[in-house]
C-alpha cells in the first residue's frame, strides 16, 4: 500500500525550489525505502491561468486522497487585480478550511552557521529554538458575517467578524501542549482578553485544557507584549499558541528574528495528522525564474512532512543533517549570504544537500 | 484665559513619574509663560477603590472640559479579577472614545546615547524615527455585536466584530498625511486585506486620500510583512498608518525596536487637536512605589502636549534638549542603564531635566 503525496509547486518561485525538494524526495524515498509516490497539481495563480479559480475541484479531490500535500509558493502580482473571490490566496485558504488543517505549526530556529544573517544581536538569538502553533482554520480569516455594506447616510463599511467555538479552542490547545511535552514544556498563550471577548474564552479554554497537562508550565500574554518580547528576550519561548491573525503576524515576526526566512519550513494538520507542508516564506515574484531562490525551506519541508505525517524519523533526520552540511561547506544562496561563503544558485544548493544525503 | 490641564497620575509607578512629568511642567510654564494651569482627577484602579468604576462621572466631565489631558498608566493585578466591564482598561477605552481621540501618535525613536540598550545590532536601528498613527476609537476595539453566546450544541462561542467606515479611515489617513509631510513624506498604510474585507475598504480610502497629496510616497503592506520588515529594516518606514488593533501591535513592536519603552511618549488626538499625552510603557506594578521608574516618557508626553494641542514648538524642544542633555551627562534609570553610566532613580531623574531646563 503506497502513501501518496500531492505536490502543488505554485506560482513564482515555487517550481524552482519544488524542483529541488523532489530531487530531495526522491533520494530519500531510495534510500530509506520508505514507499513514497507522488503527483502534481495546480494551486494558486498557475490554476487560475489554466482553470479559472485558484482550487480546482481535481486539486482538491487529489489532496483529499492522499496522504500528504506538498506546497511551494502561492500567488504575484498578474493576480493582484482579478476579483478577490478567486485570487491565489483564496485558494490557500480554501484548501487548509477543505482539508480541515486546523493546527499551523511554524518552527523558528536559527541556524548557528547563519547567526550573523539575523538583524538582532547573536547574544539574542543564539540558539532560537520556539515553534509558534497558529490555528489555522477559524477566527477571523473565515468568521461570518463578513463584507462591505452601504450605510444608511451613503458611506460604505467593511466589516469582518471574529469568532472561536470552545471546541476549536481546546483542539488547538492540545496540539500545542502535546508538542510542549516534546521540547521545553513551556506553553505560552497569546491574546487580547483585556479588549476581545473572543480572546477571553480563548484564555479560559486554554487554562482549563492546561490541567490535563501539569507538567508543562502555561503562560498567557497580550499579543501587543508578545510583540515586543519576541523582539526583547524571543528566547524565552517554548510554544507559543494563538488564533489564526495573531499567529499569522507572530510566526512572521518570529521567522524574522531569525534572518533567514528562506531556511523555514511550516507544517498544516488536521486531526489524524495528515498534513500539508511549506516553506514560511512566499513565492518572491521579484526573484522567479533567476534561478537564486532558496530551496532549503522546501527541502526542510520535505523532512517535516517525513516526520509528522510517515512517521519517518530516522529519513527525517537524515534531510536535516543533510542541510546541516551544505551549510557547513559554507555554500549559500543569496538570501543568506553573507562575506566569507560561498554564493550558489537553487539548483547547486539542491543538489549539494541531494550529495550530503 | 488660562488653559487647563486634567492630570491622571493613574496606578502602579504612575504617582511617581507623574510627580517629576509635573515639576518639568510648572518649569517651563514658568519659563515661557505659557499661563497653563492643571489639576488631578482619577483613572483606572485608584477610580475603582474610590468610586466603583475606572472613569468616574467627574474624571470624564474634567476631561471634557480641559484643553489636554495628561495621562501615567493605569491597571495592575490588584484590579484583574474584578468583573471585565469595570476593569481599569475600560476607563481607558471608554476616555478615548468618549473623548473622540481617534488618532494615536506613536513614535519610535532611538536616543544616540541609548543605541546600545536595544536588542537589534546598532547599523540596524541607529538613527531610528518612524512614527505609528494608529487609529484609536474604532475596529475591533468598539466594534459590535461583541460577546460570549451558547450554541445549540451546548458549547460557548466568543464573537467580535472588526469595523471601518470610509469616513473613520479618511479622517485618520488626513492625520497621517499631514504628519508625513512634516517629516519624511512617506505614509505606509498597513492592512490584511488579501483576506479581510474590512481591511479592503482600508486600502481603497487611503489610496483615495493619498492623491490629494501628491508629494508623500504611499506605500501598503500586510500585517504580517510589516511586522517582519520592523525587524529586518525599520529604518526604511517614516509614518506608518493602520487600524487599532495592528496598530497596538506594531507601535509596542516598533518601541521595543529602540530597547528604552520606558522613553517613548505618545499622543491621542481628537479633530481639533484636543489631546490625551501618556507614555507608551504600562504601569509596572512591580517596580511600583521603589523610586526607580523612569520618568522620561512621561516627561516628553509634556513635550508632545505643549507641540500638538497648545502649539507652543519651542517649550517643548526645551525638554527634549533637556532630555538629551541628562542624557548626556551619562544619567540612567535602572531600565536604561548599561556600564559606564550613572544610575539613578525617578526623582534623581526628574530633577536632572529641571535642571538642564
Ligand atoms: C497568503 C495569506 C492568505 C497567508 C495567511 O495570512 O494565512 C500567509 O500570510 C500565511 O501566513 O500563510
Ligand atoms: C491597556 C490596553 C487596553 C491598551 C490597548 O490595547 O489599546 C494598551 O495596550 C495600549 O496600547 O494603550
């Protein structure tokens, strides 16, 4: 019985660094025999170009069926001014909401051979280790009611709702408390319950989910202080869990503190631990096509997706160890380069990892 | 006829470095007989010991009545678990609206002689002076329905609801406008709206805004990238412009980009220029009472009140020459200080500036 994997390479910079992630894949899949077969499909801008909407219904019945999704980059300006119902983004979101990818898992970890690429201070972040645990299929990217009206004296009003059942709480809750007892123990909760009323159940259900755990130590924080301590102390964090805005704007801010976006992958799962992989960072329009894109995200995707959804430590490892000396060897794409090393294109770098492997 | 200042010291540290913001005043009102008087009201928890609620009847008709207000902190966990609607940050929100003050001065800047106390490397942050006009009196802040319900199935359900109108968005988009073209000349307005359509109609109004003033270079990014790009490169923004909850998220980002929070004044501005002067950092109750806050945020919360609502440019450059000068002469509140400075404590501080005055 082969486990099969979706690959939705994207637009912008994603077929390039799918390229190298597959090469990755497939060595792998050799060398480990782990069974793994794969095939593409069309997210995002390329689906809109070849089938009028950013999900396809074929897409999303081959996600359905298999056992894990592999994605690059979604969307660029060409789709910037199409009708928001069906620009690339939609279909991104369309495809976690479908799949029921409820718990985002993005790790932020600095690489101690590219330390100097972050823009804060080494003693700082020296050996960043945090995983933000991002729910990803609620609150106000799908709340309802939702819109643009016309007031009764003429202006227009948007509007948007957000909005968290006690039960989508308490699953994203037990995500981030299992993944507690694998690292640090620390759970770090964040939100605005001195002002939403929606946060306020967020901190009493994650509490209260918090007893089922005594070992792990829960903290809960206001998203503006979360903001500035990730710049002040980042190191501080184990995980941190939040709702789905906060998430998006933490993970980001925290990707960053380690100055190297293109080295982060992320993962989406729903319930059984099927799971859609990616790297943290978007599909770089500005950069497509030159062939100096960064496909370690990719590849460190690859080795995620092993882990979580195959269960396939060991091959995992082995990817990641695998990064590991590429970067020793001092090769670095340009996003990560800095005086000293050595500047190479995405392809050289996936097939120097392929080499370490 | 005298113009009249509502002074609310509030909670925690906020007697002690009101008493030395208020020497700074009756200094320079001397100086330049600038005829402004003042008196005290309650805010926050100290109104609930004596009166049962955080804005008591009297604070906001005294507030109402003045030309400014000059505000410490309020809150501490004393007052937490006190029913929500009481909370001392009701008194606050409910005095923002109450008193209209829809547009929120937030700079971020880095002192020469602070460069060192942040934790971003130095070629990262030196020179630093972005401002963050965050809008105060709307969005999910004020937005209704807002609450907790009981769905059918048994499970609570917390709700709020993020909302603009076009007349909210251009009259705050004006208040940025026209500060950038007092400073740089570039306004970058911040949004979600690849997925929020609230945020949408946002961009649409300051793009409509931003031609009547064709010399400032208008830029718009997401949440996510803004609090990204403030880590990677803040020097590359002047005014930032967003809603109140980005807002109250990227300013304490962006303030803790210079290391010394407990510098940073802020101001709330009302149509008329009417306006609320408070210090950005909170009310450390921890700290409360040792004489060791620093008083400098609130000491140039004076300075901004006398520039912004009473027009009077050259009293406030005095404290902030006065600032620079205490700084100069290597004195530093515990917060602030590094080796090879002076410590010293919030009176030792406040005095210092009288003195340089
Ligand atoms: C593209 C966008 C809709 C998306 C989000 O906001 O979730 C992205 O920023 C992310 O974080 O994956
Ligand atoms: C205390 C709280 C309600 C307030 C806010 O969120 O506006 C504070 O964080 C601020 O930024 O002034």
């Amino acid at each position: 019985m082969s486990k099969h994997i979706v690959i939705l390479s994207g637009d912008g910079i994603g077929p390039e660094i799918m390229a190298e992630g597959e090469k990755v894949l497939a060595k792998v899949n050799e060398r480990f025999n782990l069974g793994l077969s794969w095939s593409h499909e069309l997210l995002g801008g390329c689906a809109i170009d070849a089938h009028g909407v950013p999900l396809p219904d074929q897409t999303l019945e081959a996600a359905r069926k298999a056992d894990a999704v592999l994605l690059a980059a979604v969307g660029g300006p060409k789709w910037d001014t199409i009708e928001r119902s069906i620009r690339p983004e939609r279909g991104l979101l369309k495809i976690r909401s479908e799949l029921n990818l409820f718990a985002n898992l993005r790790p932020a970890i600095l690489y101690p051979q590219l330390a100097s690429a972050s823009s804060l201070k080494p003693e700082i972040v020296a050996g960043l280790d945090i995983l933000i645990v991002r729910e990803l299929t609620g609150g106000i990217y799908f709340g309802q009611p939702r819109g643009v009206r016309t007031l009764e004296n003429g202006e227009r009003q948007g509007y948007n709702t957000d909005v968290y059942s006690e039960s989508e709480i308490r699953r994203i809750a037990h995500v981030a408390f299992q993944l507690a007892m694998q690292r640090n123990k620390k759970v770090c909760s964040v939100d605005k319950a001195n002002v939403l009323e929606v946060t306020e159940l967020w901190k009493e259900i994650t509490t209260e989910v918090g007893k089922e755990y005594p070992e792990v130590q829960l903290s809960h924080m206001y998203v503006d202080n979360a903001a500035m301590q990730l710049v002040r102390n980042p190191k501080q964090f184990d995980v941190i869990v939040t709702g789905n805005l906060f998430g998006d704007i933490l993970s980001d801010e925290a990707a960053m503190l380690t100055g190297s976006i293109g080295m982060l992958p992320s993962a989406s799962l729903d319930q059984q631990k099927k799971g859609m992989y990616e790297p943290c960072h978007g599909s770089a329009p500005d950069i497509a096509g030159k062939g100096i894109a960064n496909p370690l995200a990719t590849i460190l995707s690859v080795a995620m997706m092993l882990r979580y959804t195959f269960n396939e430590g060991e091959a995992a490892n082995a990817i990641e160890t695998a990064v590991g000396k590429v970067l020793d060897q001092g090769l670095r794409t340009a996003d990560i380069w800095t005086e000293g090393t050595k500047k190479v294109g995405t392809q050289e770098m996936g097939e120097a990892v392929v080499a370490a492997l």
